[in-house]
C-alpha cells in the first residue's frame, strides 16, 4: 500500500500542476482521465473507468466563471476515486464522495491562490533587479511547493493512513443514510447532464436529444452505440448543415 499511496499522491501533483500538455493536450485535468490510471495503480481498472466517467458525467455542465471553479478535480477525481476503490464502494457511491470531496478540495484550491500571491510580489521585486533565477524560483519552483503541501501530502494521508478509518465510517452508517447516498449518486449524473443541455441548448437541435433517448431508453442501447450514433448524426449535421448555415449568413 506504501508504493500505490506514494503513486497516488504522484498522479495528484500531476492533476493540480496545471502543465498545459498534461492537463489540456492529454485531458489529465479531467476525473474520466484519471479514473482509469487510479484504478490501475490500486488493481481495478474497470472499477476506476466507471467512478471516473460517473464523476465526469457530474461535472460536464460546470462553468468556470473568471477563472474560478466550484470544485477541485484533483480532490474529486484522484483521491476521491482512490477511497471509493480501496473501500470497496459502487460507483454510485464513489459520485457522492467525489462530489464531497472536490468541495473539501476547495480549501486546499483557495489556500494554493492565497499562499501563492506571496510569490508573485517577490517575484517582481526579483525582476526589478534583474534576478532570472530568482524570478524562475518564485514563479516555478514555490507554487509547486505549496502544491505538494496542499495536494500530495494529503493525497498520501488518506490513502495510506485514511482508507481504514473512511472504511470504518462507512460501515458504521445506518443503512438508510447508505441508501440515500447511493440514491443521490445516481441522480448526480443526471443533474451534470442536465446542466450542460441547459448551457448549450438549442432548438432546431431537441430532435437529436429525443433520438438519443429513444435509442437509450427503448432500444435499451449501451452507450456506445448511442455515442456512435450522436457522432454520426454530429458529422452529417457539420456536412450538410454547415453550408446552409454559410448560405443563409448564421
């Protein structure tokens, strides 16, 4: 457990570093990224697949607004996936505790922009001297600092010190609370869904929703073909709808 805590606390460093590569290019920002590389290190692939993309499902309608979101995502997909593996939770549960957790991570998010103003005068006041490395020290080195502080030492807590005692608390909840648990888990999905129609909604587009729910609903198709079909439907509205588009000046 020692070398699968210390990988963890390794794959949250990665998720808050905010590497343009990593996280925009590779998607290592989202939880479906990292859902299956936590369930890799801890020996359940498929475990880690569902928690992550349920977590994404939850998050997709989430609008940063001048900059600042209302969860952290490494608190909500790493280690939140970490505990629902170790613990041995559906992944139903794993959304409720990735939920919990990315607005527990919030603290270790405004704590890393607090601390972090600090660098920033003293970088300035190295680049009025004329000071590179102090510049590239304040400006590269202590954010990272502060991230290992807020993020890896705390990753490492709760999976080697904290699956027992999250286990433990678990067991002793009564099994209404449990059910409840699972229930809003469930729903959650839903309401990320919900919120991101609701964003990019339009009109002339519902007959592509009501297909895709028929396809789901009453064909009882897995989410692959429907993902497949939506694709289709998505390349031959961009051939065809387009240039109608080009024509009429929308």
């Amino acid at each position: 457990m020692l070398i699968q805590a210390i990988l963890i606390a390794l794959c949250a460093w990665i998720a808050c570093s905010n590497i343009e590569f990593l996280c925009w290019s590779l998607g290592l920002c989202a939880p479906f990224m990292w859902g299956p590389i936590v369930g890799l290190i801890l020996g359940d692939v498929q475990a880690g697949l569902a928690i992550g993309t349920t977590t994404m499902l939850v998050y997709l309608g989430n609008i940063v607004i001048g900059g600042v979101s209302a969860v952290d995502y490494t608190y909500a997909s790493v280690i939140a996936t970490a505990l629902t593996i170790i613990t041995d939770q559906p992944p139903e549960m794993g959304c409720t505790i990735a939920v919990s957790m990315g607005m527990i991570g919030m603290l270790a998010t405004e704590s890393r922009w607090t601390l972090n103003c600090l660098w920033v005068h003293r970088a300035d006041k190295c680049a009025a001297k004329g000071d590179t490395r102090g510049i590239f020290i304040n400006n590269v080195i202590m954010p990272q600092i502060v991230r290992f502080f807020v993020y890896v030492i705390p990753a490492f807590i709760a999976v080697y010190f904290g699956a027992d005692y999250f286990q433990s608390f678990m067991d002793m909840l009564p099994s209404f609370i449990v059910d409840g648990m699972l229930a809003v888990g469930k729903l959650l999905p839903t309401l990320g869904l919900a919120l991101l129609v609701k964003a990019i909604f339009k009109g002339k587009f519902i007959s592509f929703l009501i297909i895709g729910y028929v396809l789901s609903a009453f064909f009882e198709l897995s989410i692959i073909p429907v993902t497949l079909f939506g694709l289709a439907f998505a390349l031959l509205f961009w051939h065809f709808g387009s240039k109608e588009d080009a024509y009429n000046g929308d």
